[in-house]
C-alpha cells in the first residue's frame, strides 16, 4: 500500500500502489469519469487523483475496504436518493471494496459536476 509521506506524480503512479484487484477497480472508475468528464485534466490533489475542469471536479481514493468519491457536497445532495445505501458525509461517498462501483451514477453524478463547474 501506498505511504502516506510519498506524494504520486499522477494518476497512473497512484493506481500502481495498489494490488492488483484495486487498480482494476481504480482504472475502470477513472475510465468512467473520463468519459463523463472528457475535457477535464488529471492531477493529484490532497493526495488522491482529481479531475480537474474550472476548478477541482470529482477525486478518488482507495482504502482498505471501500473506494471513496468525492464529488463535492453538491454532487452528493444532488443524488441523495440513489446514494442511500452507501455511506455517504458532506463530500463522500463510500463504495465498499468488495462490491461493483455504480458506474452509471457515478457517470450521472460526474456529469451534473461538469454543468455545475462550467456555469
């Protein structure tokens, strides 16, 4: 697992810190986001890989057990139906490691990101 101290240069270094399993995940939420998401850049932000478009869009993050997102609170409000059975606080939400990732919300979720960030 990744060291808290060492700080990746991109998106791809973080996924490689992960086992196998988990970078497959990873790269299948960070495929999704592109394509919601297909004029934003990556980049590292706090620690974690970061779409970025007019400002700081969506950020993932692996942990031992989930997967977190984080798409602002407004991306959370936004969906709060569909959300409810993950746990979700003010900007997160977390996918359990063991379960499919919602791509099509987080596709949904991604895209009311976009139009709020290029308003």
């Amino acid at each position: 697992m990744k060291s808290a101290s060492t700080t990746p240069a991109n998106i791809d270094e973080y996924i490689a810190t992960f086992p196998h399993e988990v970078q497959a995940i990873l790269q299948k939420l960070r495929q999704t986001i592109c394509k919601a998401a297909p004029d934003a850049t990556e980049k590292i932000s706090y620690q974690m890989p970061t779409f970025y478009l007019n400002g700081n869009l969506v950020h993932f993050a692996a942990y031992k057990n989930h997967i977190g997102f984080y798409p602002a609170p407004s991306g959370i409000v936004a969906f709060q139906d569909e959300l409810k059975k993950y746990k979700t606080s003010k900007g997160a939400i977390q996918f359990p490691i063991d379960a499919p990732i919602p791509q099509a919300l987080v596709k949904k979720i991604v895209e009311f990101r976009v139009k709020e960030n290029s308003k």
